[in-house]
C-alpha cells in the first residue's frame, strides 16, 4: 500500500498561509527621527524658557550697561564702559560688597557648622528620625519675606514688649534698640539669626543624604584597629567621606551670600537704611529708585555676576569641587 507525502511545496504554502503577518512599525515616534522628535518636545518648553527668562535679560543688561540709560529701557547713547568705572568708583557700591563680605565671614562658616551638627544628630538618633528631619527642614519652606518681618516686627522689634527684649529682661538687662543705630551692630544678630534659620534646614538634608552613603563597613573596620567613636572616627572616616558635599555646600552658601535681598531689604526699612546694604539692595535702587539709572545698575549687576563667577571658580578649584572623597 503506498503511502502519500505532502510535497515541499505543500507544506510550503501551509506553513506561509498559518504564518502571522508581520508587524509594521508604527511611524512617527520610532527610529531616530522619533528620538529626536521626543528630546525637543521634553526640552523645548525648557530651552525656551531659559532664553526668553534668562539669555534675553542678560543680552538685554549687557546693552544698557554700555549705554546711557536713565530712565529709560531703550537707550540710544553709547557711553561705553563708562558705567563700569562709575559703579567701580562708587563708594555705596564698594560699602556694599564689604557689607557682603562680612555677611558671607558670618553666616557661611555657621550655617555650615550648624547644618552638619543637626544631621549628625539626626543621623544617630534612633526613633522619631523622620519627625525631626521634618521640623529642620520645615523653615525652607518659609517666605524669606515673611520670615524678614516676624524677625523685625515680633522678635527684634525693638521694644520693651519685644521677645528678645522681654527675655533680656528676665536677666535684668536693659532693652536694646536692634535695628536703630549700627553701632554697635546689633543688625548682624537679626539678619544672620533669620537666614539661619531659613538656610540651615536644606543644607541639613545634604549632609544627611551624605551621611547615609557611607559604608558601614568603614566604622567596623575602624573599630575593629582601636577607633574610639566619636572625635577620631568623625575626623578620619565621617569627614573625609563628606569632602564632596562639604564644597558643594560652601559654594551654594557663598553664592546664596552673594545673592542676599529679601531680608535685608525687609529688615533694614527697605534698604534706606545706609548700613548693612549689600550688593542687589544698592542695584534695586539704582534701577528702581528715584533715578531710575538702568545703565549702572545693568553694569553693576554684571560687575557681581562676574565677581560672582570668579569666586566660585577660584573657590572650587582651591578646594578640589568634582573630586571624589578618596583623595
């Protein structure tokens, strides 16, 4: 009896009529063209943005600055850098950037003290961690503006019925005018005290979020060769481990310095106080004052862009921004 057999060709054709379709690829949002078509939809809307809020404004800056612009924000005179020599010869101007110098000697070493020893702190308790990381970090969230006028109105205020003053009080200590005269310079207490308060928070979180990458394994070890904890495991494991946050951090706090105007505007009667002025105060009422002087204010506030930049290049390359803790 013979047996059939499907030919070739048969099983062929079964083999192709039972094959699923191919899958065509959906056009538009695939291949290279597609990539590049996401990449410019996410960043478009920021690069836009960045141009129109902030390239444009500093073009724009650049051009009043070597023109005559007083009272207007379309100048026609061209002065050249004469407005940079103003703004250099400038005694308010020069007061105001020692006036930062003393705040930034002042409030950068303290914060960065002060930040340190509440992560710390938080990073060795061991119950309701959360809750006091919470409490720290909740004055960031605070208006700078707000925090301004609770300090001058409520708790500097200057008078008997005043908390600070109230306090001195129960020691017998007379009622001390904070903010009338600057000497002695009790401003500094009520403007370090309120960027204290507001600033030492976010950069506790920094250090705390450095602190929790530290190998465990480095303490063991240092206990096992006869570390004591405390001093000498701080100084030789801790602190070298946090290198790399500890130059971020005294960058970001020496260009927030820099950067100081909501409480001192606030603070010191909305800048008409003459002492304690710093950089961005003196620029608002060059701008905006009576005069209305765009030109050197536009040149001025290059001139601390500038300073701004060479400081923190000539700071991050002292102490080494970008390498690692092992070195």
């Amino acid at each position: 009896m013979a047996t059939t057999t499907p030919t070739h060709s048969a099983a062929k054709g079964r083999t192709a009529r039972g094959a699923a379709p191919a899958r065509r690829r959906p056009r538009g949002f695939g291949g290279s063209r597609g990539r590049t078509l996401n990449f410019w939809l996410f960043t478009g809307p920021f690069l836009i943005g960045l141009i129109v809020f902030v390239y444009v404004p500093i073009g724009w800056s650049l051009w009043l600055s070597l023109h005559n612009a007083q009272g207007t924000v379309a100048p026609t005179e061209f002065v050249g850098l004469d407005n940079y020599a103003d703004m250099l010869g400038d005694g308010d101007f020069v007061d105001s950037l020692v006036n930062f110098t003393i705040f930034a000697a002042i409030i950068v070493p303290i914060t960065y003290a002060l930040s340190l020893t509440l992560a710390l702190l938080v990073h060795r308790i061991r119950f309701m961690k959360a809750f006091f990381r919470s409490v720290f970090f909740l004055p960031t969230a605070c208006s700078f503006v707000v925090a301004s006028l609770v300090w001058k109105m409520s708790l500097f205020n200057g008078l008997r019925y005043g908390m600070m003053n109230t306090v001195l009080g129960w020691f017998g200590i007379d009622s001390v005018a904070w903010l009338a005269s600057p000497h002695p310079p009790w401003y500094w207490l009520v403007i370090c005290s309120a960027r204290l308060w507001l600033q030492c928070g976010f950069y506790m979180i920094l250090f705390l979020a450095a602190l929790q990458n530290i190998p465990r394994e480095l303490y063991e070890a240092a206990a096992v060769d006869g570390a004591k904890p405390g001093w000498q495991t701080f100084r030789h494991i801790t602190l070298p481990q946090l290198r790399a946050t500890s130059v971020a951090v005294v960058l970001l706090l020496l260009i927030a310095a820099y950067q100081a105007f909501d409480e001192f505007y606030n603070i010191l009667d909305e800048g008409r106080a003459t002492w304690g002025r710093p950089p961005l105060v003196d620029l608002y009422l060059q701008a905006l004052g009576a005069n209305q002087d765009y030109g050197h204010a536009s040149a001025g506030a290059l001139i601390l862009a500038l300073l701004i930049a060479l400081v923190t290049l000539a700071q991050g390359r002292f102490l080494g921004f970008g390498r690692g803790a092992e070195k």
